[in-house]
C-alpha cells in the first residue's frame, strides 16, 4: 500500500513526496497540470526557503537577493539578510527542479484529481488510489479542504495578486516592495534580463491600473518587453484546523494570510516537512501544533501590516516608519528569513 498520498503537485506537495522518499516512504503524487505549472506569484525565496530546497537536494538556478527594501517615492528603507541570500527564482524553474528530484527518488506521479475523500480507520482513499495518509497540497483553492468541511469564511478584507515579467536588466538585488495608498507592488529579479512585478491590492482592476499608482517604478519599466499577466486570489484562506483524519493539510492549502511578507515558498516546504516527519514518527495529530509554530511569526506580521495597509493614509506611513527605525525594520526582515 502506498505510505503517502500527495494531492497537488506543486512546490508544497512536491517537496512532502521528496520528505517522504528520503524518508523511506512510498510517495505518490496526483497531480492535473504537466510540469513546469507556471503560477501568478512574488517568485522570492527567502533564505529559510532556500536552505529548504538545499535540504532536498535541489539547487534551482536564479538570481541571488540580498535583502528586502521598502519604497514609496523618495522614503526608503533597506535591510539585507543576514547570512545565506534568498533567491529570485522563475516559477516553472522552481517547479522543474522539484519535479525532477522527486522522480529522480522514485516518486510516482499521475495525472488527475484527489475527488472525493474517503477514509477508514487505516487507510485514505482519493483519485482512486489508497494509502495510509494524504497530504493535501492543492493549493490556496483547496478542493480537499473544501471537501472535507474544513474551510472558513475568508472575512471582508480580501486581496488579490497579478503578476507580469519585464524583459529589462535588473537594477536590483533586493527584493523591491512599492508602497501607494492603493496597495503594493513587489518587484524580484530572477533572471538577468528578467524582473517579475507583482501588484497586490483589495480592489479588483487591470494590472496596467494598478502600476499607475507606482510612477516612478512604470519609469524604470518603460519601453521593457512584457509577458502576460497571471492572477491570484483572494488571497485570505482560513482553515478550522490542519489534520483530519488521516488527511494533512500543508503549503497554501493549510491556509493563507496574505502575500505581503513574501514567506509562501518557504513556509510550503517548511510545513510540508513538518507533516512528513509527524507522519513518520507516528505522530500525525502533533502537525497541527507544529503548523502553529512555524507560521506564528508570518501570520502576526503580515496581520499588522495587512492592517496598516487597509487606510490608505495609514499605508503611506510605512515605509517613512521604517525609514526612520532601521533597527526595526532589520529586525522585521530577519525574522521572516
């Protein structure tokens, strides 16, 4: 009998299937799209993410980020990591790497969906197949989640992301993030010749809308060659609880707060290892407590600053803020590294 079920084979899954074969378990992966899954995100890996796929044997290529530096017009605050750098990192490269680590240690991929989930006191069935446990990796949109009445209301303050890449020399090795009261743009090299710019907001309009917030960064991008745009959201997905049954909710599909802070990467395959070796020391219901502290920090400071975001006077407070306390805003970055 196969020992791990994966549903969803993008970052998250895909590094629970590596855990689980390093592991010495049987892992499967169900999985609809064919690889690379190309999908609208930051594309910055924070130096814990890094150390991540390091630890699975992955070494993805990118461009190196130093740090985070917030801007909104001429206020500005930087800090670099301390330490190892993150990474800016195409998508499809990203998922290219995973995928081709996992089959590499015999991890069984099909095509299909998770369905319905049904499960015995020892076993757990979706897609047709059966295992000992599933871990449920689908993505902020879980299916599984959803089927398995696990999903909360996601509230009134709710966000949306669009990203498009820019055929342009990186001017950077920071991870931009552009400040307006009408929400942020985030700007990652991970190529070089290639930026990606992701805009987040609470209002649904045209990515073009959105950059008209951001002048001086439409400057530097004036007359580059651009990609299509990819969307995401709402980007808040709440979760009553991560384990159920013997199903293991991991990545974004175990819920989400928001993309602010840039952690979804790391947290994924952070949260995916945790299920996996709850799994395999025989502990499944210890994965929720684990899941509790591993995403304490991302989820109290991306709360107090989705808060300060929500006024558009109080967001254009920010970056002044952390200008003015550079020790706090370091501080702030290091601990989400």
């Amino acid at each position: 009998m196969i020992d791990v079920l994966v549903a969803g084979g993008g970052p998250a899954g895909l590094a629970a299937a590596i855990h689980s074969a390093l592991a010495g378990l049987e892992a499967v992966v169900v999985e609809p799209r064919p690889a690379p899954v190309d999908k609208a995100c930051g594309e910055g890996v924070m130096p814990s993410g890094v150390a991540g796929l390091r630890a699975l044997g992955v070494e993805p290529v990118g461009r190196e980020l130093r740090g985070i530096r917030y801007v909104d017009g001429t206020a500005r605050a930087e800090a670099s990591f301390r330490g190892p750098r993150g990474l800016g990192i195409r998508r499809t490269e990203l998922h290219r790497a995973l995928h081709e680590r996992a089959l590499g240690l015999g991890v069984r991929i099909v095509p299909g969906r998770a369905g319905e989930v049904r499960q015995t006191a020892d076993t757990v069935t979706a897609a047709g197949l059966t295992a000992r446990w599933l871990i449920a990796a689908d993505g902020l949109h879980s299916a599984v989640r959803r089927g398995l009445g696990l999903e909360l209301p996601g509230g009134a303050h709710r966000r949306y992301g669009l990203r498009r890449h820019y055929r342009v020399e990186p001017w950077t090795d920071f991870v931009e993030v552009h400040w307006s009261g009408r929400g942020e743009a985030y700007v990652t090299p991970v190529a070089d010749d290639l930026v990606g710019v992701a805009v987040l907001s609470r209002v649904r309009r045209g990515y073009d809308e959105h950059l008209v917030g951001f002048p001086d960064l439409t400057a530097s991008l004036r007359g580059a060659g651009a990609t299509d745009v990819r969307g995401a959201g709402p980007l808040l997905q709440r979760t009553r609880r991560r384990v159920a049954g013997r199903v293991l909710l991991v990545g974004d599909a175990a819920g989400y707060v928001d993309a602010l802070t840039g952690e979804g990467i790391a947290l994924g395959l952070a949260t995916a290892g945790a299920a996996v070796r709850c799994l395999a020391s025989g502990r499944a219901r210890e994965y929720e407590r684990a899941w509790a502290l591993l995403t304490r920090r991302h989820r109290l400071l991306t709360g107090a600053l989705l808060a300060a975001s929500r006024r558009p006077g109080t967001a254009r407070m920010v970056v002044p803020a952390a200008a003015r306390l550079p020790p706090v805003f370091t501080a702030a970055v290091r601990a989400l590294q």
